[in-house]
C-alpha cells in the first residue's frame, strides 16, 4: 500500500524529517507516537501533499505509484485521506455542501456517476448515525462553532462518507471526552477493511485500547527510532520519552516485510 | 508556501475574455460637450421645454463643479471634450446575424452562466429580428403589467406619456448639483428606464428579463427613476451577469428611486463590465450615483449589488430615511481583480423617527486589486430611536491586493443606536489545502470559499439571480489550474 524510503522534508530550511522508513501494508493500522515538534504532522502532511513542506530526498510509493508526483486534490482523489489535528473552520459553506462536492469530485475520477442530493443525503445521514452527530450539524458551516469534539467527529464523518484507502489521522483523540472517543473509536473500526490502510497519529495509550493497532513505532527528532507492537505503547505511556537518544536512529524499521 | 501562491495566483490572473472592437458610430453628433449639445440631445429627443430647462441648468452647474478627488481611486484625467454625448439608437446592421457568427468563447461563458437561450443572442449583439421570441416575450410583460397599471417603459417614453410623473419626481431624490457627475449626467442623459407602480400594487413579477432585453444601447449617461406609490411593491433587477458589450469608457448613470408610504423597493444590480486588460487599459469607469428616497412612512428600500466588472468603480447607493418607521438595507459584494478599482459603499441617512437601517459589505480583492469601502451612518437629530447595523468584511486572495474601510458616523440624536463591525481576511492556504485534500481542485475551492464568504449578500438576491451571481464568482476568478 505505502512504502516510504529514507523521506527527508524541510519546512523552510529547517529540516524536520530526516530520513523515515515505513512500509504499511493493505489493511494494516500504524500508529505513530512521539514527543511534540518530533515531525508527526509534518509526515501526514508531506503524505497528503501540502506544499509547506518540502521533501529534499526520499520516496513514496502508494499503490504502486511515486506519491510525491502527485497534486493535493489527485491523491485524495486515488484515495489519501488526512483527518487534520486542527481542523479548519470555513465560514458560509455549508458541510452537506462541501461533503457532496468532495465526494462527486471523487466519483468522477474513479468513472463513478455523481450522487444526486437524495442518495446522497441517505448515505451521509446513515454515516452521521454511526458517529453519533446530529443532523443539524450538515447545515451548519463547515467547522464554525464546531467544539473540538465535533470538528474530530465531523472529519471521520467525513472519513467515511468518502472511504478512503490510506488513511491518516494526525491526533484526533486530542479534545475528546470519554464517550467521544469511543464514538470516534467505534467509527474508525468500523472502517477497518483488508483494502483498507491507516496511520494514527496519538499521543496517548488511550485510544490504542480502542483502535488496536498492528504495529506502533516513535518518532523523535524527524526519525523512526522505535517500532514495535501494541506492547510498546504500554511501555511508552510508563516510561516517556526521556530514553529517546540511547537508541540507534532507525532501529525496528524491519516490521512487517 | 510558494506553490500555493503561485496557484491563487494562477486562479486570480485570468484575463476577461471578452473585449469588443470599437465600432463607428454612425448617426452621432459631433464630438464635445456645450450648451449647444444640451440642446441638440433634447430635440432629437423631442423633449418638453421644462426637461431642456432642467437639462440646462444642470449643464451650468456642471460647469462651476470639478470632479471629486476623495475617492481611493486612481486614472488619468477625463476629457470631456472628446466624448460623443448622442448618438441614434443603433440599428444592428453591423452586428452578428446570428450566434453562429459570435465568439464561441463568449458562448460558452453564457453558457456558464445559465443565460437563457433566447438571452444570448440578444447580448452578443445579434440583430433583434433575427432572435425569436423575444420581442413577443417583452410585449406579454408589458400586457400583463398594463393590467395592473404598472408603467414600466424606457425613460424617453415616460417623457413623452408621462411628462407629469416625470416632472416630478426627476431630480427630487438626487438634484442636478448632487456631485459632478450627477450634474453631467442631468445635462446630458441619453436613456433609462422609468417604473411607477400604482397605489396598492404589488408588482407581479420581477422587472428583470424584461428590462436586459430592452436595456442596450442605453449609453453612457443612464438615468433610471423608479416610483412605489402607496402600499406597492417592486423589485427590480438591473444588468446581467454576462460581459456586456460597450464602447464607452466613461458611464456615469443616475438611478432614484421613490417610496412612498409604506412602500417597498427592492433593487438589485449584477454589473459586469469589460474590467480592463491585466494592466487595467481599456476598462469601463463606472461612476454612478444610486439614491433612494423613504419618502413616506413605514416604506422600506434594498439595495443589493454584485460588481465585479469595471476598470473603475465609484458607487455609493444610498437610502435617505425620511418617513418615520422607514428601512433602509444595502447588501453588496464588490469583486477587484487584476489592476481593478473599487470605491463603493453605501449612505443611510436615518432623518425620521425609529428608521433603520442594514449594511452587509463583502469585498473581494485579488491580484492588483484595490477596494475601498465608505459608509456614512447620519443619524439627524430629529430621528429619535434610529438603529444602524454595518457589517463589512473584505476578503483577500494574494498578497499584491488591498482593501480599506472608512466608516464616517455622524450621530446627532443620543436615542440612537449605531454598530459597526469589520474583518479582514485571506484565503487561508490551509482552508485551501482542506477542500483540495478532500478531492476537490483549487478553482472549486476558491469558489467555494468565496462564495461562502458571500452568502449573506446572496441570499438577498432574487432566486435565479443568485444562482447566476454564484457561477459569475466562480468564472471571474477561474483560471488555467487543472
Ligand atoms: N511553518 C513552519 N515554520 C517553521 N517551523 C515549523 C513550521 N511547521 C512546523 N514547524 C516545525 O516543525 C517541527 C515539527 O512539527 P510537527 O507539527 O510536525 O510536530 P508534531 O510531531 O506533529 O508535534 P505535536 O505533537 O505537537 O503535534 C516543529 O519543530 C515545528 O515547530
Ligand atoms: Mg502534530
């Protein structure tokens, strides 16, 4: 599904990622965790093709294909979904609105017929049961006034409205309460299929207890420097970061060839 | 971050496909403008003594008046020596003989657009015989209004059926000495068109399709007058959201509009007007002036406008609230692109008890685009509970762009209550990376987010309208992105 080799990106001369090394197979959950500033949104956001980023060495295959070759709008079209850690608010465009055009654009490029408004308020109002959301929200401007809760919750609606092949969620149980995780957590497994990849970005064990990921690996300092097991969250939710440093750089890059 | 730049630029810079070569005019007086003039255009016109009267004095007021220098916009001093002031109304022989012959670029942009077939023609200049329908089309309007008593004609038609009504209310909401190019316009006016609507009737439709047909070859100097006697209704629709052809660079039109007790007027204005090339040569200098008068208690005027053509636009419709329980609204989206210019705003000046008023401003700048909004809340001292809300947000793409606010508040009355709000903002690179990681290209993004930001405007605008306004947004900005 994804293969990254040596990945080396620098947000304006500064270079943040620093050689990463990841392979993701189809229908594997990654989840990635590491002290903050360590380069974990900078990698979902390279992945999706944001240009403040810029990759200086390094590949990206997906599906077969050179990732970073690709526009914005074409990856998400192939199948690259980014669930954002900060979500943006758009003011006057409704979120029915903008979800119907995403998801048209994307039926378009895969030779689909667009959904008409009917369909496709049955497929969203379906997904919006699975998250728990009120129906009111469609209505409402895409992200303004949502709480924090509901700006996470309203972006794996949108996860699922558009079933995507790799997706990335960069934080989405920050600000959550208990039952929101669990709603988010219910929605995301629920989504789980063997086509399907996923990257969860987190800080915390919590959401691990939830969502069981096949592999966990830390990243500190634009680095991979620890992979392992769901075992290893436990370890790093005791024990921190502060070991990070007696570790050789890129150690445990093997899982899962 | 450069990418991006560059690709709002990319969406921002596309040129306005759509200029016209200049046609001679040929039944035209000479060049230059004098007291002369002002006479030759009456009698052509064949106009009443006391309109010629009228004219006159407004030539000589003209004469003692110089432009106004305070508005923030820039171009090379006007000579009004050299321009032509009356020419016949056009036959069309010169003109396409039918839309085989028209730029298939324009087509398609009507097309965009959703201008009704039979429209299309009409504005890419095809003969009128040769396009069915629509004069039948005008006269069913016309048929169906008659009934009702509505007059709705063109404004030298008022003059010769209806010298009373025009009499007089011409120049009772905007005198000839208003401003400079009031007082010119006033000399010198060639056409318009003329609404009175009876007591009691509400008008049955919306003056719109009516009005694009009829409206061409109406000239520079325009001059409008719409009338909502007691009790009666009107909405009006003025311009069209497809490029209109035009010679004249300069346009200075006068519009009032008279509501009498507790009547109500609503006019809306998409203007569209060759913008200039990218260096901002050629484009049309709009400088208009839009008055409303509430004149009579619990009346209520609207104003709503979408701009996005025109080199220069100098416009500030306004509403002078005299009837006590009068309301005045003003809903506007002003578009800048390329070396565009915009002054525009809007005056509610609150004079009789419990008036209120509403401004809602979206403007829109990009590339070298420079807007300026100016809004004057005069509350007088007589006008005890007056209310004002101004609301005026200007929207940024690029970062060669500007937009000023200059709210002027004058508040003689302690009763009354007077709220302004303003914001700036910028297409956020990261609003646009959302929409596009959620599969949707940059020019659908920037139109979308656009016409969000617009969508308190919009929803003021009559139904098709809006839909038309929306996609005009969305081709103005449109670019070479694939
Ligand atoms: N636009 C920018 N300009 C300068 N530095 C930036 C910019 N964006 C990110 N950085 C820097 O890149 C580094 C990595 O940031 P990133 O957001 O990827 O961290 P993170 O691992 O996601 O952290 P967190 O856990 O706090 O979300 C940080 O030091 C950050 O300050
Ligand atoms: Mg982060």
């Amino acid at each position: 599904m994804l293969i990254i080799k040596d990945l080396h990106a620098s947000v304006g001369d500064k270079p943040i990622l620093k050689g990463i090394n990841l392979e993701i197979k189809a229908g594997e959950v990654h989840a990635i965790m590491g002290p903050n500033g360590s380069g974990k949104s900078t990698l979902s956001n390279v992945l999706a093709g944001r240009e403040n980023a810029t990759v200086t060495s390094g590949s990206v295959l997906y599906q077969g294909k050179d990732l970073l070759a690709l526009d914005v709008e074409e990856r998400a079209r192939e199948g690259v979904f980014l669930a954002f850690q900060y979500p943006v608010e758009i003011p006057g465009v409704g979120n029915v609105y903008l979800l119907k055009a995403a998801l048209n654009a994307q039926r378009k490029h895969r030779g689909l017929p667009e959904l008409d408004a009917m369909d496709f308020l049955a497929l969203v109002k379906d997904k919006m049961k699975l998250m728990e959301m009120n129906e009111t929200m469609l209505y409402r401007s895409v992200n303004e006034g949502f709480s924090g809760g509901e700006k996470k919750r309203n972006e794996i609606l949108q996860m699922a409205v558009l079933e995507p092949r790799l997706a990335i969620l960069d934080e989405t149980d920050s600000g959550l309460d208990i039952d929101a995780l669990k709603i988010v957590a219910n929605g995301v497994n629920s989504l789980r299929a063997p086509d399907r990849s996923m990257i969860l970005v987190t800080h915390y064990q919590r959401l691990l207890d939830y969502i069981k990921p096949d592999y966990v690996h830390v990243l500190a300092e634009g680095r991979i420097v620890r992979s392992g097991g769901p075992e290893l969250a436990h370890e790093l939710e005791k024990q921190g970061y502060a070991w990070i440093g007696d570790e050789p750089a890129g150690a445990g890059v093997k899982h899962g060839s | 971050m450069t990418n991006t730049t560059s690709t709002l630029e990319e969406i921002i810079s596309q040129e306005y496909q759509h200029g016209f070569e200049t046609a001679v005019e040929a039944d035209a007086i000479p060049r230059g403008l004098s007291e002369e003039t002002v006479r030759v255009i009456s009698a052509k016109k064949n106009e009443p003594e006391f309109l010629l009267e009228w004219r006159l004095a407004a030539y000589r007021r003209w004469l003692e008046m110089t432009p106004p220098d305070w508005a923030s916009v820039h171009h090379p001093a006007i000579d009004y020596q050299d321009i032509i002031y009356y020419s016949a109304p056009k036959s069309q022989k010169d003109g396409p003989k039918s839309l085989d012959e028209v730029d298939p670029e324009l087509l398609k942009t009507y097309e965009k657009l959703g201008i009704p077939l039979h429209e299309r023609a009409i504005l890419a200049g095809v003969a009128v015989d040769a396009v069915f329908d629509s004069v039948s089309v005008a006269t069913t309007f016309k048929d169906k209004l008659a009934e009702k008593g509505i007059i709705f004609c063109s404004f030298s038609e008022a003059v010769q059926h209806h010298p009373e009504l025009v009499r007089q209310y011409l120049g009772s909401v905007v005198p000839v000495q208003d401003n400079f190019y009031a007082a010119l316009n006033s000399a010198v006016f060639s056409d318009g068109s003329f609404v009175y609507i009876p007591p009691g009737v509400r008008c049955p439709m919306e003056l719109s399709t009516y009005f694009r047909i009829n409206a061409k070859n109406t000239g520079q100097f325009e001059r409008t007058l719409i009338i909502a006697d007691r009790d009666a209704y009107v909405s009006y629709l003025e311009g069209c959201t497809a490029p209109m052809r035009d010679e004249n660079q300069l346009h200075a039109a006068v519009v009032e509009l008279v509501a009498l007790e507790n009547a109500q007027i609503k006019y809306s204005t998409v203007q569209n007007w060759y913008p200039g090339d990218k260096e901002g040569r050629g484009g049309i200098y709009n400088f208009v002036t839009k008055r409303g008068d509430c004149r009579g208690a619990h009346s209520k005027i609207s104003w709503t406008q979408v701009e996005t053509g025109s080199a220069i636009t100098w416009k500030y419709p306004s509403v002078i609230l005299r009837g006590d329980h009068s309301v005045g609204e003003f809903y506007s989206v002003a578009l800048t692109n390329h070396r565009q210019q915009a002054d525009t705003g809007t005056k509610m000046i609150h004079m009789g008890k419990n008036t209120r008023s509403t401004v809602i401003s979206k403007g829109i700048s990009a590339g070298h685009g420079h807007q300026a909004y100016r809004g004057l809340v005069r509350i007088a001292r007589a006008a005890t509970g007056a209310r004002n809300y101004t609301q005026c947000d200007s929207l940024l793409l690029g970062d060669k762009c500007a937009a000023h606010t200059f709210p002027y508040i004058e508040v003689k009355n302690a009763s009354a209550k007077v709220e302004h709000e303003a914001s700036t903002s910028r297409i956020g690179e990261d609003q646009l990376f959302f929409c596009r990681q959620r599969g949707l290209s940059a020019e659908d993004a920037v139109s979308m987010i656009v016409n969000g930001f617009c969508k308190e405007v919009f929803k003021e605008l009559p139904m098709e309208f809006a839909v038309e306004a929306q996609k005009l947004l969305g081709v103005s900005l449109e670019g070479s992105v694939g």
